[in-house]
C-alpha cells in the first residue's frame, strides 16, 4: 500500500520466473535496501527514492543477452514511480510523472 513507511518507495512489478531473479539479483547488486514481496506469480520490487538497474548486471546474472527497454517490459507488467529507460539502463524513481 502506498500508506506508511513505502510511500516513498519505487521500483517494477516483475513476473515470477527465471528473467524476473536475474532483474531482481541486478538490482539488489545495485541499490541498497532493497524490499522484495514475493506475490507467487509476481514480485514486487522496492527501493527508496530511486531504483536502478543496468543491462550489463543483468545479463551477467542471467548469462545471456538481455535488451532494453523490451525484455524487461515482457516481465513487467507494473511498476511503481517515474520509469525512464534506455538501451544500458532502467530507473523508477519518486516524484511526479
């Protein structure tokens, strides 16, 4: 909920699966505190103020090419904050759209 202490949280909606542990490793490599809630067939993913994750931590975790923006928007069919994207990197941060 938007209540409370996550208010100022951001970050994607991902599909469970394989592409969705490899984003989610990227970014707890890349971003501290990061807040994960597993909802079974999707996962939430929770970082203050800005979350981040790159191409190339990605595909190290997942060990084959992974492309921006389509690959990750295949997996994420939500997402919290502003969402700016290029072909090396992905970034939701807090604020208005």
């Amino acid at each position: 909920s938007a209540s409370g202490s996550f208010a100022d949280h951001v970050g994607p909606v991902l599909e469970a699966g394989e592409t969705a542990r490899a984003v989610i490793a990227a970014i707890r490599e890349l971003n501290e505190g990061v807040e994960v809630r597993d909802r079974g067939s999707y996962i939430r993913v929770l970082v203050r103020r800005r979350c981040r994750v790159t191409r190339d931590a990605i595909e190290h975790t997942l060990g084959r090419p992974f492309r921006l923006p389509g690959d990750l928007e295949i997996v994420m069919p939500s997402f919290k904050g502003v969402f700016r994207v290029t072909g090396d990197e992905a970034v939701w941060e807090a604020g208005r759209p």
